[in-house]
C-alpha cells in the first residue's frame, strides 16, 4: 500500500477527510503544513499552487483542500477567501446579516487536488443550502459548520455540526472526494493507496517491488558498513537536526545589516552571494561572525546529547567520515561518548600525517571554523579546488578508491564532489574492477524522494535511499536508526 499525505494545517479538516477516505478503503496519512493562499478569484490555480507548494516540501503523493463559503446576500462571497473573512466576521455577523437582507441562501463547495509530481488531478463538490435565521453560536463546531444547513440528504433540517457524524457521508467534501476518486480510478492511480483486505492475496505491485528493492539496497549497505567498506560525507542536513543554521541562513545573518534576507537570495547562487559578503565585509569580518554563529552554545549542547541521529552514527562505526560542515558537532560528540582519542580531525595536510589507524578520521572538507584559512565559502574558493591538487581532494579520490561512500545530509550539488565521483568512477572503468571491492556502489539517502535525481545517480553507481517519513528530521533519524541496527545484527 503506498502513502497518500493530505496535507493541511488544520486537524478538523484533516480528520473529516480522513473520514471520508476510510469509507472508500483509502488511508490518508497528514502532514501538517500552512501554505500562504494565492489572493485570486480563480480557485484552480489557487489549489494548484497550493499542491506546487506542498509537494516542494514532502515530494510524496498527496492531496490538498481548499473549501469556500458562498452566501447570497454577501453576493457570493467569502469565496475563495473563506477562511480569512470568516476569521474576521464569524457567524453571528454573518447570520444578523443575512436576517438584515432576508437572504439566507448559500452553498458550500470544495476543491481537492491530487498531485504525484507528474501532475495535477483537481476534482469539485458543491452543497446547496442556506443560513439559518438563529443558530447556537456557543456550539463547539469546525468552523461555520454552525452556520451552514445543506439542502440535499436533511430531513431533520439540521446543521452540519448537528448531523451526528453524517457529514462524512454528504457533505461538499464528500462529493469532491467522489469525483476525485473516479478520476483516480479511471487513470488506474487510486489502486495503490487501497488498505489490503485481510486474507486478501497481495499482488506484486509496483510500489511494493519499490520497497523489496529498497530494502535489498539497504540491506547490501549494511552488509558494506559492517566490514568497515564505508565512509560517510556528511552534509548541513546533519548539524540542523540539532538546530544548527544551515548555509542560506549563515548568508543572511552575514548581511542583515544591509539585506533583507529573502531579497539577498534573489542576486544569485550561494557561492555568489558568498563572493559578494567576502568582497563587501572582508574575510577577517566574515571570519568573526561565522566563529560566532557555529558555536556549540548549551541549547545546541542539549539537542546534540540527545541526538539519535549522531547516535545512530556513531553506532556505525565506519573509519572515515567526510563533512563539508565547519562546524565542531562531530567531534564533540565522539569526544562526549567515546573520549578525545576516538578520532582525528584533518584539516590541514599537517593533520594528515598525525592520524591513528585504529581511530575515526574526520575530514573537514570545506575547512574548519578553528582555521579561518582553511574555509572554502565563496566561489572563488571553490574554483580554487578545482584543479583538485588539493591534499583534500586527492586524499578523498584516494578514498573514493578503497570505500563505498555513504552521503547524509547532503543534496550532493556540490560540483566539486560531483567532478571527484565522476573522476573516481572513470579511472576504476579505465583501469578494470578493483579486486578488492569488484563493485564500488555509493549511496546517498535524501529525506525527501526525487525519481528524476534517482534515475540519473544510478547511471553514475549512486544508489538512492529514502526514508517512509515525510518529516525530513524523522526521516532521516529512522533511516539511521533502521540502518545501524541491520549492522548490529550483522555483527553478532
């Protein structure tokens, strides 16, 4: 069965639509979400943008709601705008003043959109009804629910907050469920989100072949970090699981005495915008604000000697981790748990020389705030590596050569790390099978699934993973958790 997210800020509309779904032997599973509405009197384009926005942040399967009040003596508004109209009249405005003009007509209808991230399936349904000339306006209902008798399917004349559970039955909602159902099942896409009778065969669908591959490339993974063949290249994914500003926002902060941050982001790419900041301020100026705002404070202390996800990490136990992080949170939480000497941290070529064989080496591949030299921010720092003579950069090709990598966190846009798997890939075609690892696979999990980015990684021996979890830190923390217990297993 695969997952379908309905995806909304508010509970009583999720639990209504959660409802209706069960009727039809569909499970909606929330994710909650408050998405700025489009100012528009075209309804379609507003769920539309609604959907575009929802699917940005989970990339899943899912379906968004966008219901309207329309009342004849307000001449058919709130309209799309219902939710924040009613929020500033509420109804017992409303009903004085459709008493004021002896106009009590009035519909309710509802838009729901299904998106996959191919594209949009939008369905309607509409109630006819009216306004009641008195109404109990202390009554705990969702929203003008009070306020609203529909026409069709009422014999005892009631409100939808007094039909008794009805409303999911006949409602607008329903009726837009109804249509939208039938879309699905005529595109053959509705099947896949049904919850399986008990005892009723299971097909072998294409969702489920999905998760036997996943769990077969997971469990391959495993296999690999148990016989120490893995090394991990951790990205800013990572450090903001415990609440650590990521690049965009360091950015910001670094010119919020000039910028809006939002504008800032408009002038061009994050190495750009860093060139600018270097050239604007001076290195010595961004140095001191980027020490300020990478130290490990006592809130930061707190999340990260909870954090399961470092936990689930360490727990891994692979030799070698790469970071592009400047941060310290790696080392501070080898050196919590497990001592001062269970790592080596490498910055410099300097560093290199001092590492220990049975300790953890931490790479800090972009430089470390300790060494203002050492950073890599701006672009012309980056195409400063991009000969790839480095120390850094010929140590991790040395690497990629002898480990299968593993990238968290990590959207792997970096194209200095694209050119090195790239280059890495082609000398292992070029010179034959390496016999001590005959298939050198890498990895990377994404919090958020991507088929696009799937397809064109495999064509580089980069396997996708994915957590189940649309939240991205739950996500993750699951996919490490699931994963180092697999290769404890193993270890037994």
């Amino acid at each position: 069965m695969g997952k379908l997210y309905f995806v909304t800020g508010n509970t009583n509309k999720f639990k209504e639509m959660e409802a209706i779904a069960k009727l039809d032997g569909i499970c909606l599973e929330r994710f909650s979400l408050s998405i700025r509405e489009l100012q528009t009197k075209d309804v379609e384009d507003l769920v539309k943008k609604k959907a575009f926005e929802a699917f940005k942040e989970i990339r899943r399967p899912l379906i968004i709601e966008h219901t309207m009040l329309k009342i004849d003596a307000f001449n058919q508004l709130p309209g799309p705008q219902t939710s924040y109209i009613y929020s500033q009249l509420g109804d017992q405005i409303i009903v004085e003043f459709c008493r004021h003009r002896n106009q009590f007509g009035a519909s309710a209808e509802s838009l729901l959109c299904y998106c996959d991230g191919k594209g949009y399936i939008i369905a309607r349904g509409e109630e006819k009804g009216r306004i009641p000339e008195e109404a109990d306006f202390k009554s705990e209902a969702f929203d003008w629910d009070r306020i609203f008798k529909p026409d069709e399917n009422n014999e005892e004349d009631a409100t939808y907050a007094d039909r008794n559970g009805k409303k999911a039955q006949y409602s607008m909602r329903r009726k837009a469920w109804d249509n939208l159902k039938r879309e699905m099942e005529e595109k053959g896409i509705l099947e896949q989100y049904k919850i399986p009778v008990v005892g009723e065969p299971l097909s072998v669908t294409d969702d489920r072949r999905k998760e036997t591959e996943s769990l077969s490339d997971l469990e391959a993974l495993a296999d690999l970090i148990s016989q120490k063949k893995v090394m991990l290249f951790i990205g800013a994914g990572i450090s903001r699981s415990v609440k650590m500003p990521l690049w965009k926002e360091l950015l910001k902060s670094l010119v919020e005495d000039e910028f809006d941050g939002d504008l800032f982001e408009t002038y061009g790419d994050n190495m750009v915008l860093a060139e600018y900041i270097r050239k604007q301020y001076g290195n010595e100026a961004v140095y001191q604000k980027m020490k300020k705002l990478f130290t490990i404070g006592e809130d930061i202390q707190r999340e990260l000697e909870n954090s399961k996800i470092y936990k689930a990490i360490l727990e891994l136990g692979c030799p070698v981790i790469y970071t592009t992080n400047y941060d310290h949170l790696l080392e501070s939480y080898y050196k919590m748990k497990r001592g001062a000497d269970s790592y080596d941290r490498v910055v410099t070529i300097e560093d290199m020389g001092k590492v220990r064989t049975q300790t953890t080496r931490i790479m800090k591949f972009h430089g470390d705030i300790s060494d203002e030299d050492s950073i890599v921010l701006a672009e012309s720092e980056y195409f400063g590596r991009m000969d790839f003579q480095n120390f850094m950069d010929v140590q991790l090709q040395a690497d990629m050569l002898r480990y299968h990598v593993l990238f968290l966190g990590y959207s792997l846009s970096d194209i200095n790390v694209k050119m090195l798997l790239y280059l890495a890939g082609k000398r292992r075609r070029s010179q034959g099978k390496c016999s001590e690892f005959p298939d050198m696979k890498n990895y990377i999990f994404t919090a958020t699934p991507n088929q696009i980015q799937k397809a064109v990684f495999e064509d580089n021996q980069i396997i996708t993973l994915w957590g189940e979890n649309a939240d991205k830190e739950a996500g993750t923390e699951e996919f490490l958790l699931r994963l180092s217990e697999l290769v404890r297993e193993r270890q037994k």
